[in-house]
C-alpha cells in the first residue's frame, strides 16, 4: 500500500498508522471501559493518528493539532488515567518507528515529538479538568439550592447536599468573607494532610504559600470585598507534613439577597503530578538533551527578558565561544566520540563561572555562548573568556583518547540601549570569526569601525560582478625605463575600479575580493584583452616604439585551463603581436602542486609571448625550477629596491640589500634573463642599480601609473625607443 500523502510533501507509513491505531484501541480497551465498540475505537484512533503524523511532518509545525487529540479523547469518554499514561508513552520512539520509519534521525524529529506529547498531556489535562469542573459546578449549583431550601424547611434537600458534599471528588471547602474557614469536605482535608476540625480552626491565608504569584493575596480581597465573583488560579500549598502540592483553584462568591458578600466556596483539585510532567517536558524543550545546558531557545528567551527590563545604563556582554577543529575530532574519531567531548567541556565551562550569575548555553554543533551577568563591563567579559579558554585548554580524556583542546571566544559588550538581540548575536558571530582568523585558542573583542570596514569590503565584494558587467573598470599604465638610456621600453598595466559612489579605487582594496570570490579569471580576462587592445592602438600609432605591455596573471588565472586559448584569443581578436605582450607571474604561481612548473608556461611561451616573474625573491626562489622555465625577465621585489637608500640611515641594511640586488642581477644574466627593478623612487636608487647592470626600472622616479592617453602622448614625444 502506498504511503499517504501529507502537507508539505511529506508521506508517512498508512500500514503503520493502521497497526498503531489498533495497538492503541487494543490499550484502551484493555485499561478500563470504552463506551465504542472495537471497530469504532479503533477507527476513532486511526483518525488522531493521522492527525498527529500530519503536526509531526508540517512545515510550520504546530503542536495544537496534539492538544486537539487530547481533548477529543475525553471528548469521546476515553479517560481512564491509564489512557494518558499508554498513549503518551507511545507518541515517542515507538511512534516515530511505526509511523514515520527513516525519520527517527530527522532533524528536529525528537524535539518536536516531545512537543507533541506535552501538547497532547496539556489538551487531555485541560479537557478533563473543564469535564470535572463543568459537572463540579453543577453538583455545587445543586447543593447551594438544596441548602436554600433546607432553610427553608426542605430537610431532604440537606440530606442530598451532604451527599453531593461529602462525595465529591475533589476538595471543596467553604469559608467566611473574613477568611475563617467554616467547612471542608474530606477530599480537602485529605489533600492538605489535616483533619476537618484542625482545618476549621484555621485562616484562609495560613494556607497561602509564601512564594505565590504576586497578586495573589489582592486577588482574593477583591473576591471577598465583592469586587469580583469568582476566581482561578493554580497554585502551591504546604501538606501539613511540610511537601508541596500543585492544586487548580476556582473560588466563587455567595452574596446575600441583597447583594452583599455572604461566603466564598473553593472547589480544588490536585494537579501536581500534571505540573510535574509539564515542568520535565519544558526542561527537555528548554536544555540541550547531550549536555543538559540551556539550549538556544532558552537563551535567546533570556537575553529578551534583559533587554526587556534593562534600564538606560545597563550594559550586556556575550562570550561565543567555539571549539577549534571539531569537525577534524568527529571525522577522525567518531561521533560518539565527539559527543562525549562536548559533554566534558559543557561541564568544564558551566563550571568555570558557577555562581558568577552567567549563562551558559548550547547553540548547536560545538558552538556555547556565556551571557555574562556583571556590570563590571568589558573587563568581566574578557575575564570569563579567559575563564572559558583556560577550561577548554586542559587535556580531556574521552575513552582510551587523551585530546588536546582550543577555542575562539568572540566578546561584544556593550550598552544594551544601544543595541537589540539580533545585533547582539550578529556582531558576537562577526567577532568570533576574527579570534577564529587569527589563530586558535584565543579571543578577540568587537570592534565596531572593523566592523563597518568588513560590511564595506563584503559590500565592495557583491558589487564587482555588476561593475565588471558595467565597464566600470579602467586601466592604468606604468612605465618601464631603460636604466641605460632612459627610454620607455613597456608598461605595465595596472586596473582601477571607477566605483560610481567612492570615485578611483586601487587594485589593494578589490584584487583580493576578486581572487576569494573567483571573480578574479572575469577580470583577468577583460584586462588582458584590453591592454591588448591598448597595445596594439600604440603599436599602430607609433610603429617603431615597439612598446611591451606587461599584464599581470593571478595565481587562479595561471591555474585556468583555459588560460594559452584566453592570451591567444586576446592576441588574435586585437591583431598584437605576441613579443609585445609580457604576462607576470608571481613565484608561488610560477610552482605549482609539488613545486612542479605550471604546465601551460611552455604553451604560452609557445604563443610567443614573454613571461616574467613579478616580486621575484618573495617567493619559492627554487633556482633549480627557475631554470627550466620558459622565462624572460625577473622583476626584483620592491624591499630589496627600497633598501637602497641615499640618506644612509643604516649603512650595513643598505650594503647588505645592494649585495642582494647585485647578487640577483648576476644571477639572472646567467641564466640569460631580463632584470626589471621595482619601486625605483629616487634618482640615486636608479643610479646604482645602473651600476649594477640591472637592465629596467620601474617606479615613480619614472613615473606612476597613468590612463592610456598619456601614454600615447609620451609616445608621440619621442620618450620611446
């Protein structure tokens, strides 16, 4: 038989249904009397089943629908108290094992059946007491006017009062409006622990507990003033023998003929072990079921309440905290493992700041949060997060495991004027993100201005696809000069973002976006495509110039397979020739996995196009790879450059970088390549690199990056070779 279809596009087992529906009419029959035949019970049963399969397996889950089966079973004179117990019972891993097989290990799946079967406790509590109060209030309307008329001589009337009275189930007592109690039938007494004629003897207030709700005690003046005729309430009593009962109160007011307050009458019945159950099943929805801390729903009702009641000069302060690496624990040793990890260092961090008036809660995974409860300020934060840190930090033994432990703590601590719970909670993952970026095992504070640079730069990041869509980015030109004679010999081309509201950014504030994001083989792509086209207008222009334009290729770009079809389809779509485009590279692009040279150099040396290695002396440095590849020209990394200086500030740093940058230069004639000298900012840098034989310079003694305009005006002055 196929599986029935539910809301939300959820099935579950009708042959399970079908089989738990007669197990449960089996059940009821079997523990008292049924007032359907077994067919009907059983038909009846199959009905809720389906109703509680359908609230399980809803989207918007709800537990109403369970509530509702509760009270339709007492609806349906289902209520011997065994009912209750079997069928609440059952609604956990038995139902979700014969109705919903394969759901057992659904997420949420045992959260939202301990829901269900509190919902269902509370609709089954709830019908039952309305039941037995509705034909309580009935038995006492009787027994009022049976008493009237025994007044007025109606004497078997008192004899059926008495009766109903002394009979009654639950505990009714009647008391005068100053409180004394002038009658009490034996359930009451029996549910207090005290004989009748000790209760008689006693105030109404005695009996009140010392913890009840406020407004208790006005509550009931009003009633015997006459401001009010009946009220309800659960509330606590001590038994005379000191324990506690849970009771449901109704009080109502008898007036004389004339209006005035006369008498009050309590009927009460004994809900204690309905409120015990109640109690146990908000604990399980309220604490995390691994490691019995307070879960999120719990904690995020709690921060509410403080920002709730919190005045103008409260402060609050949150520790994220997460432990580094679990996921490296649970693959590598086991989930059952993990599990017990989390339950050592729950205990360690609860713990930690026992009787500090903090918070500890499970998020999920092995993320724990610290509401830190101190007016102390920043200070009190960061003290529990070394606190929590130091806890983590000891070695836990887990089984036959010793394991060694770290956290990152993410602290905000501030005003709570100044900010709500979902800030709250955003800007403690944000800064969690921080510690976790910096290294294991520490914490790092919220920084509000870091902050609105990180929201700056993710904004920089979803923009660069629709900018590149756009055309808004521009290249830029900086010259490469021959050291020898002073001629313009290339350029290197240099991108720009025109952003439309923060005007001329550098290539420092997006490249990298643009390299995490991928975006970075796009524009690439567009780069090479037009300094090629830049290029090749030059070329045409100024045909004896001959002048190189050098692109820059990032580490991604060089691993795109696609990159020799990219370079010559550039080639190829603006008609350059290819001994007039240098692609640079830096060293850790130049190796690739296992130090092996990137297979596609050769075929872009192939093209004809020369190929440079950009920061040379940063990187690898592997001399014993630099040799075999298809490499035109080194350009020396800008700090060997600067270190070459005139004020001679450090005589033996500016020696020794010149012995470095002499060093290099022999190296790389020998292996008959071209040298290009970065950052060349004065006219003495330029001087001894002259002297060094270093072949090119580029910086802005030369000049700095400029539009393609200037260039060809450069060109058209005769700067060129």
């Amino acid at each position: 038989m196929q599986a029935a279809p539910v809301p939300g596009g959820e099935d579950f087992s009708r042959p399970g249904a079908q089989a738990y529906a007669a197990d449960w009419a089996r059940a009821v029959c079997r523990l008292g009397f049924v007032p359907l035949s077994a067919a009907e019970t059983e038909r009846l049963l199959l009905v809720h089943t389906v109703r509680l399969a359908q609230a399980l397996l809803a989207p918007a889950f709800s537990a109403q629908a369970a509530a509702d089966v509760g009270r339709a079973l007492v609806e349906a004179h289902l209520t011997e108290p065994g009912v209750l117990d079997w069928s609440v019972r059952a609604l956990g891993d038995d139902f979700l094992a014969q109705v919903l097989p394969g759901r057992v290990e659904w997420p949420g799946a045992r959260e939202r059946v301990t829901a269900v079967q509190g919902a269902f406790s509370a609709g089954f509590a709830r019908a039952l007491r309305d039941r037995t109060f509705s034909q309580q209030e009935r038995i006492a309307r009787s027994a009022w006017q049976a008493r009237d008329a025994v007044e007025q001589a109606l004497r078997d009337s008192e004899a059926r009062f008495r009766a109903v009275f002394t009979g009654a189930a639950i505990g009714i007592g009647i008391a005068g409006v100053d409180g004394r109690i002038l009658d009490v039938n034996q359930s009451f007494a029996d549910m207090l622990g005290y004989t009748i004629e000790e209760l008689r003897e006693i105030n109404v207030a005695s009996l009140f507990h010392a913890d009840d709700a406020a407004g208790m005690w006005e509550l009931y003046q009003e009633l015997v003033e006459g401001k009010t005729d009946s009220a309800r309430v659960e509330k606590r009593y001590h038994r005379k023998g000191g324990s506690l009962v849970w009771t449901d109160l109704a009080v109502s007011l008898i007036r004389y003929d004339d209006g005035r307050p006369r008498f009050t009458v309590a009927m009460i019945e004994d809900i204690t072990e309905r409120y015990e159950l109640q109690q146990r099943l908000r604990f399980q929805a309220l604490h995390d079921p691994l490691t019995g801390l307070p879960n999120r729903t719990l904690f995020f009702e709690t921060l509410s309440r403080v920002f709730e009641t919190a005045g103008e000069e409260q402060r609050v302060g949150i520790c994220f905290l997460d432990l580094d690496g679990f996921k490296a624990i649970n693959d590598s040793l086991g989930h059952d493992l993990g599990d017990l990890l989390l339950i050592v260092i729950s205990r360690r961090l609860a713990d930690c700041v026992a009787g500090r008036g903090h918070l500890v809660a499970r998020m999920g995974g092995d993320e724990f949060v610290i509401l830190v409860d101190s007016g102390g300020g920043l200070d009190d934060a960061v003290e529990v997060a070394e606190l929590a840190l130091a806890a983590v930090s000891a070695p836990v033994h887990v089984g036959d495991q010793q394991l060694a432990v770290s956290a990152s703590i993410g602290i905000v601590e501030c005003p709570a004027a100044e900010t709500s719970v979902s800030e709250l909670m955003k800007a403690a993952d944000t800064t969690l993100y921080w510690a976790k970026a910096e290294g294991r095992g520490r914490w790092a504070v919220y920084d509000p201005e870091r902050s609105a640079a990180d929201i700056a730069r993710s904004a920089l990041a979803a923009g660069l696809p629709a900018a590149l869509d756009r055309g808004e980015f521009v290249l830029h030109y900086q010259p490469i000069v021959s050291l020898l004679d002073g001629t313009m010999l290339a350029v290197e081309a240099l991108v720009r973002w025109q952003h439309p509201e923060l005007g001329l950014i550098g290539p420092d504030r997006f490249i990298g976006l643009a390299e995490e994001t991928g975006l970075i083989v796009r524009l690439g792509a567009w780069v090479l495509r037009q300094a090629c086209r830049d290029a090749e207008g030059w070329r045409r222009a100024y045909p004896d110039a001959r002048l190189v334009v050098s692109v820059n290729l990032a580490a991604r770009q060089a691993d795109d397979p696609a990159i020799v079809d990219t370079v010559a389809e550039a080639l190829t779509r603006t008609g350059l020739p290819a001994e007039l485009l240098q692609l640079e590279l830096t060293e850790s692009a130049v190796m690739g996995t296992a130090g092996e040279p990137l297979r596609s150099l050769h075929e872009l040396a192939g093209l004809g196009v020369r190929l440079a290695i950009d920061d040379f002396g940063t990187g690898y440095s592997n001399l014993a790879y630099l040799r075999r590849l298809p490499i035109h020209c080194l350009k020396l990394a800008g700090p060997f450059v600067e270190g070459i200086r005139a004020d001679g500030a450090d005589v033996a740093t500016d020696h020794r970088d010149e012995r470095i940058v002499d060093a290099l230069v022999r190296l790389a004639h020998a292996l008959e390549l071209w040298v290009t000298a970065e950052a060349v900012e004065t006219e003495v840098q330029a001087e001894r690199l002259r002297a060094l034989r270093c072949d090119t310079g580029q910086g802005l003694w030369f000049g700095g990056p400029v539009p393609a305009e200037q260039i060809r005006a450069r060109l058209a002055g005769g700067e060129a070779a």
